[in-house]
C-alpha cells in the first residue's frame, strides 16, 4: 500500500524507480501504468488524472525498462517500435542517446 507520496518531476525528464526489495517499487508502477486504480487519492500527470484518460493512451506515454534482460521474438527494429510509429532516424538517435547515457554512467 502506498501512502501519501508526492512527486514532481521536470517536463521531459526521464525518472528511474529503485529501492530495496518490499519498498513498494512494484506497487508504484501498478498504479502509474493503473494495473490497479487507486484506492483513495489521485495520480496527476501533466496536470491530468491518470484515471480521466484511456488505458492505451496512458501506457503508450509511459514506458519501462525491466531489470531482467529478455530475449524477444522479431527483429530489433520490430522490438524498439511494435506499433511502428517512429522513422528508422529516429530509432537510431535514441539508440545513440542511450549509448552516450551508458558512457555517462560506467
């Protein structure tokens, strides 16, 4: 159960979830992506009640990187963008973002 959290974050940053095992990581998420709706109380993005808008336009603006590393079926192409909506231009310099991020990081 989570608990009277308040977040603000900069307009087009990206936000990692981390903590210990049972520190509620996997509930937080369930309720942005509204795998459960809330109980009590209301999640805003961009001003906007997360439970005031469909399914497929919330999740499609959220996104996830798992911890594990999978394996999927397809080509790569077909994995970074599975409804195709983006121009193989834009598939490569998000790639090189990601890259110059890594290198930030070791």
């Amino acid at each position: 159960m989570l608990k009277g959290i308040t977040c603000t974050f900069k307009e087009g940053s990206r936000v990692g979830v981390v903590g210990r095992t049972g520190s509620g990581k996997s509930t937080l998420i369930s309720a942005l992506f509204r795998l459960v709706d809330p109980a009590k109380g209301y999640i805003l993005i961009d001003g906007i009640n997360i439970c005031s808008i469909g399914l497929k336009d919330l999740r499609m603006k959220l996104s996830i990187i798992p911890q594990e590393p999978t394996l999927f079926k397809g080509s790569i192409r077909t994995n970074l963008d599975p409804l195709g909506l983006y121009s193989d231009d834009d598939l490569w310099e998000v790639n090189e973002l990601a890259l110059q991020l890594a290198n930030m990081l070791i």
